[in-house]
C-alpha cells in the first residue's frame, strides 16, 4: 500500500528506493497513479516512478488518468489495473485494518463492477441490493507523516492525512517516511493520528525527493 493523493502525502524517498532496488511484480494498492511531473518540477512523481520502470505488476486504485502511462501499460498487457471508487477503496482498507468481513456499498450494483474479483457477493438489505466488497490488506504499507518521533508516533499535516492513516492499520509492515523527525514528547499525544505501536520503520526523507 502507498499513501498519497496525486502524490501530496506520498513516502518519495522511500519510493526512490524501491524504484532503486529493481524489485519486480509489485502489487500496489493506492488512491492514483499519480503523474508524470510533479509540482517541484520532477519527472515520474511520487508512484509514476514505480509504473514507469514497470516494476508494478498489479494496480488498485481509484483512477488514473492523470498518467497517461497506465493506459499505455494496460494495452500493452503489462499491466493488470483494478478500478475501486475512492470511498469504496478506503472503506476496504478500513476494513481490513479493524479486521471487518467487508463493506457494503449500493455503488456499481447492476454494472460490470459486480464481476470484479473485489467483490464477494450482492447482498439484499430491506429490499436494496448492495454489493459486499472483500477487505483490502497488504504485506507492507508505505506511508508519510509530516511529524514523526523517535517512537514512531504520526502526525500528519493537513489533507496529507488521506488514505495514510488506514493504510498504516491495514498491513503488517508499516514504514513510516517523515518529513522531520522530532523527539518524543514533541507531538502531544492528543495529536498522535498513528500511534507507534503501528510503526516498524521510520525513515526521515531526503529533501531532494521532493
């Protein structure tokens, strides 16, 4: 899993790392694909990295239009994309964060949707039909705080928070990238939006990665 919006809130320096290593046949579960270029004038931002070098074999996310390269990839048969509206994605990955058997959700009944491997059943409720979406969980999830102590306590900034926050519930290997890296004791801990119970590895960004 990899947090961020178009890449506001993504782990850049670590998904630097990743594009690095070469590693191959990656199934990324995130809200985009982000795009080409980034605001700070970057080629490849945030996960466009990963689809560009083609190191993701799989894609769950909610659109990706505003990378062109998607399309390109899925024509070509070298990549295996699944579309979830955003609020069914996130509600999936809530699910399988709180340890849920799924979330109901009216969106896509009666559309091509209903075949889709997310989906485990259509189930009637007083009369409406809804379909019954599997949780989503992952082997590690890759996310960004802008605050993070040496506990691995997370505060995010603003609408960085996005999908961030479930993701960190939803995996078994959490690594948490931080803007800054404060001492403990510096985020109140009414403050604390990922408590570090939840964190196994803290990584402080390089500034260079955007």
């Amino acid at each position: 899993m990899f947090g961020g919006f178009m890449g506001c809130g993504s782990a850049h320096s670590v998904i630097e790392a990743i594009a690095a290593s070469g590693v191959l046949g990656l199934t990324a579960i995130c809200n985009d694909a982000s795009k080409p270029n980034g605001p700070d004038g970057s080629e490849y931002y945030g996960i466009a990295k990963l689809v560009n070098s083609r190191q993701i074999k799989k894609l769950i996310a909610s659109h990706v239009g505003m990378n062109p390269q998607v399309s390109q990839l899925m024509n070509e048969g070298a990549l295996d994309v699944t579309l979830v509206p955003q609020g069914s994605l996130a509600e999936m990955i809530r699910s399988g964060g709180h340890g849920l058997g799924g979330v109901l959700t009216p969106a896509g009944v009666g559309t091509i949707v209903q075949e889709a491997d997310h989906v485990h059943s259509i189930v009637n409720v007083d009369g409406k039909d809804y379909l019954l979406e599997r949780p989503l969980r992952a082997d590690v999830a890759v996310i960004n705080g802008h605050l993070i102590d040496r506990a691995g306590n997370v505060w995010y900034k603003g609408t960085t928070r996005n999908l961030n926050q479930v993701m960190a519930m939803a995996a078994d290997v959490v690594i948490a990238e931080a803007d800054h890296v404060v001492e403990i004791g510096r985020i109140e801990p009414e403050n604390v939006m990922t408590p570090g119970m939840l964190v196994d590895y803290v990584v402080e960004r390089d500034p260079s990665d955007g």
